[in-house]
C-alpha cells in the first residue's frame, strides 16, 4: 500500500496529498532528537513533502497550488484558537497499517522548482515541496480506556486502575464522571491525581487511623482514643481530647515491609488533605505533617513543610472537614533512589483552647509530578453544584481544561479560577497506573467531604502518542 499523506481541518479533509490533483513523490518525516538521558527534544519539527501539483490549465494549477498554500498559512494564522480550527498531518506509512496525526503550525509552498511540464492530455504537472512546520510528535484518532478498576465513591474507593496502554510518550487525555448518590447538590470542587512511579497499585492514596495493609502500624498518641465509626472512611475515628494547648504528636503512620526495596513504592511528591471533624463550638485546632524515616528505635524527621493549619470547619457527620496539609515528601530525608527499612509519617495537632475533641479519618496524599515534572494533579472549583451533571477535566490542546456539561457533553459553565495544578498525561507501555477522584464543597463552604457520594459513569478518552509510528501492538 502507498504511503497516506492528508490534510485535515477541524477532523474534516482537505487535502489528499497523493490522489489527483496532487501525488506524492516523497516524504520522510524527521525524527526528535534525544539528550544523553534519553529526552526527547520535542520542539516544533520543520518537514519536506516532495509532490507533484497536476491542473488541466495553468489557472487551474495555480488554484491546487494556492489550496495548499492557503492551508498551511491558516494553519500559522488559527493555530491558537478553536479546535475546529486545528489543522493536522494525516501519515500512514507505506504498508503500514496504522494513521497518525500530527498539529501543523505553519508552512509553505516552494516551487516549481523545474520546467513546467505538459502530458500527452495537455495537463500542467510541475514538481513543488511543502515546507511545514508540525509539532514533533504524532498521535492516534482517540481511544476509550477499558477502565481495569472503576471509581466507586469518594472514599475508600476512588481509584481508577488502569490497563497497559498504546503509544511510546505520555499522551494527551480527557475524563468525565458523574455523582450517581449522595450530597451531589453541595458538590462544587472535584480533584484527580495520577499515580505512576514503582508499582502503582501498590501506592497507598489513604493513610487511615485503622485498617491498614501488611506492613503498617498506626500509633496512636497520648489523649487519644480509637473507636469504630460508620461515617469515616476508616470505619474508625481518632479522638483527641488535648490536655493542654502545645502542638502534640496524636498519630503516627510507619511503614516496614518484609523487603525494603517496597518502601519505594510508597516514595512520593504528594498533596496531604486530612479528613477530620471539629467537635468544638467553633474551628480550635491546628494540624502539621511530618515525614521521616525510622533509624533502629530513633525517628528522624525532616523540618515541617508548613506552619500548623488551623481547622475551618466544625460539626457534621457524613460531610465533614478537608484541611489542606501541603506538600507531602516521602522520603523527606535522603534519596528517592535508595529504599529504606522504615517510612514514618507523624500527624501533630494543638487546641487553641482545651475543653473540646476532635477527631481525625484519614489522611489522602494525592500524587503529583509522576508522568512529567509540575503534571499529573489538577483540582477545580465550579461555581454551580455538580448534581446531575458530567464534570469534565480535559487535557487536550485548545480544551478548556475543567467544566461541567450536561447528560450530551454541551458544556454548562466553566470552573471558576485558574485550574490548579497540572494537566494529566497517561504513561503509555505501564501496567496499573492509577487515578484517584475526589469531590467536596467549595473553598467558601469548607471543603466539606462526604465519603458516601457515589460516582456514576467514570470515562477516560486517550490519545496515543508516538515519536515516529505505531507498530502491532505498542
């Protein structure tokens, strides 16, 4: 089969580069180059297409000639605006069996660069090359992702698991969902977060005050009592009755698996949201995270990555508090390359007054920077409630990058700020890669959590991305 070359606008052709009025003489898509580390240097990439332009007169060459030119200049001219306006390379690779595509960003026409030539039927056929400049990579039409583990609520049980996906660089995605039971109406924030680093699914997302897996151990701190309750994600809650108004240790997480080397997948870079509900008449504690490691019977932390938070909220029962813990290191002393025998994470809280509990579920770290430095964790606030609604994250060029839309995908309102965070890439050629939701009130309302809402339709659209072209089964 010969090698396919297009031109498309908006997902509509243009132009078929070897199929009258135009044939294609030669095309030899250029390659990124890579660093000694093995990066890609994926600058915009400038492409010779060698191809014959055929017209029954010299008028009509020169309007095949100017199509194409028009082409690439609207493609310079629209480059940043609506995704109708999106211009791309269409290649399939002679006997190859798979299309890609390409974002063109601007060209030119050169030629003829030999005498006019006349067939035996008088049409005009002269020889011109397509100067275009295309982003470096490549990527397939969008495919769904049969989901390995689909979300379920917003709890114990919102980790999205991934199968191994196509593709040879992290790829463009998008993804929606819907709340299929609880607070939906109070719902106005939503976040996702990816996991990729070690093994995946071997990452634990909630540090709970029981209940943990092989290998950990929660310590629970002077004034504080463990007890069994339906409405924390634990199915138990840590009560702090304080004594007095110091900043005191109430738990502390370790981690000591039989090997070391699967402290390593524990390592991360990760956003700390604590779950907790203050049984104070108004917001009286304060709450600071410390990461280290556990030397013989010694503890060694690295200094607190913020000051103590002062709770927001108070009261409630299935919706009760997030407080926002920052950043999250681990390990915080030491290498991220070398394994260690134990991982200490130790939650500190003050009463600014005694005479009041409080008490403590669970601790989300929701990863960041995995696939690509700054990338990998996005959160957005809406300013309507997400009810019946699709909340949309979309990482794909010229999309608006949260929003939600109706049952049709007709986008309803945008996210009301800035989008924090980073976009998602997914990691082609990796078993398990995980993604984590999450949804609570606005910033206004105290981003209150409620463990029982229920995801509804979970769907992740991706596209996969190549260096050169794809082969059978990567």
């Amino acid at each position: 089969m010969a090698t396919l070359l297009k031109i498309f606008v908006g997902g509509v052709e243009q132009a078929n580069l070897n199929n009258s009025p135009y044939l294609l003489v030669s095309f030899y898509p250029k390659e990124p180059k890579q660093d000694d580390k093995g990066n890609y240097d994926l600058s915009d990439i400038w492409d010779e297409i060698v191809l014959v332009v055929r017209g029954a007169s010299r008028d009509v060459w020169v309007e095949n000639k100017n199509k194409l030119e028009n082409l690439l200049v609207n493609a310079a001219r629209y480059q940043d605006r609506l995704v109708s306006s999106a211009h791309e390379l269409a290649y399939q690779p002679r006997d190859g069996s798979y299309t890609l595509y390409s974002e063109i960003k601007a060209g030119w026409v050169e030629g003829p660069r030999e005498p006019q030539t006349i067939d035996d039927s008088g049409v005009i056929a002269e020889r011109v090359v397509l100067h275009v400049l295309r982003r470096a990579t490549w990527e397939m039409t969008e495919q769904t992702v049969a989901l390995t583990t689909t979300p379920s609520d917003n709890g114990a049980n919102n980790k999205a698991l991934l199968p191994t996906l196509l593709g040879q660089l992290p790829a463009r995605c998008y993804l929606y969902f819907t709340i299929a039971g609880g607070n939906s109406a109070n719902c106005k924030r939503a976040v996702v977060s990816q996991r990729t680093r070690g093994t995946p699914s071997a990452f634990e997302h909630w540090l709970k005050v029981a209940g943990m897996g092989t290998g950990w151990s929660v310590t629970a701190g002077s004034g504080v009592a463990i007890a069994a309750d339906a409405n924390f994600i634990s199915g138990s809650k840590a009560t702090y009755t304080p004594s007095n108004t110091n900043l005191n240790e109430i738990l502390r997480w370790e981690y000591t698996p039989a090997t070391p080397a699967d402290t390593k997948k524990q390592f991360v870079d990760a956003l700390a949201l604590l779950r907790y509900r203050d049984n104070a008449a108004s917001p009286n504690f304060k709450f600071q995270l410390d990461l280290g490691v556990k030397v013989g019977s010694s503890y060694v932390y690295a200094p607190s990555t913020s000051d103590p938070i002062k709770t927001k909220m108070n009261g409630g029962t299935t919706e009760i508090g997030t407080l926002d813990l920052a950043l999250a290191r681990v390990p915080s002393v030491g290498s991220p390359d070398l394994e260690v025998v134990t991982l200490v994470y130790r939650l500190k809280c003050q009463a600014l007054q005694t005479g009041s509990t409080v008490d403590v579920d669970a601790l989300a770290l929701h990863p960041l920077s995995e696939a690509s430095p700054g990338k990998g964790l996005a959160v957005a606030e809406f300013p309507a409630a997400i009810a019946s609604n699709r909340v949309y994250f979309d990482f794909r060029t010229r999309r608006e990058r949260a929003y939600l839309a109706n049952g049709s995908s007709v986008k309803l309102v945008g996210a009301s700020d800035w989008i924090d965070g980073g976009e998602i890439l997914l990691m082609p050629g990796l078993a398990e890669q995980c993604l984590y939701l999450g949804v609570m009130t606005e910033a206004s309302n105290n981003f209150k959590h409620d463990k029982s809402v229920t995801f509804g339709s979970v769907t992740l659209v991706y596209k996969p991305r190549y260096v050169t072209a794809r082969g059978s089964t990567t």
